[in-house]
C-alpha cells in the first residue's frame, strides 16, 4: 500500500487541477493543513448554458463594486476550462 499524500502533494494537485497550475510549496510552511483544506474545498453548482447579458453583468459589478472590499482587486474569471485569476481593478467599460 503506497503512503498517503504529504500536505504539500495534496495541496499541490488541488491547486493545478483548479488552475492548470500551482506554485512552489514548501513542504514546511506553517499552517500547510489549513491551506491543503481551503484548495479542497468544493462547492458544486449548476450554470445556464447561455451567457450573461454584459450590461446586466456591468450592471452586478458596479453595484457590487459598491461593497466594501468587493471586485475591486481581484476577480475570478471563468474560461471555458478553467477558473483564471486577474488582478486589477474590475473595469466597467
């Protein structure tokens, strides 16, 4: 029987199957559990198959953008694959 997953290995995979990609890990980064259960986590959800109109979506962002701390620095971005990161700020153009 092989041996179990290290918490680097673990959160290594997680990180690369959501974004393509992970960074480096170090194996002995304090707190490498709580990182290893925050990438594992999941939330299943169901999307329509046809895109959201871009003035209702530039409508959402600009009242969202309103919130305190929100879309303002980093938003996710769903591609056709994978989730993407961008940072910057959310332009309503």
């Amino acid at each position: 029987m092989p041996p179990p997953f290290s918490p680097a290995q673990r959160l290594d995979a997680a990180l690369s199957e959501r974004f393509g990609a992970a960074p480096a890990i170090n194996p002995d980064l304090p707190g490498l559990d709580e990182l290893v259960r925050m990438a594992e986590h999941r939330s299943h959800r169901k999307f329509a198959s046809r895109p959201v109109d871009p003035a209702l979506l530039r409508l959402l962002l600009a009242c969202a953008g309103r919130l305190p701390g929100a879309l303002r620095w980093i938003s996710s971005v769903q591609t056709n694959a994978k989730p993407a990161l961008t940072a910057g700020r959310v332009s309503l153009n």
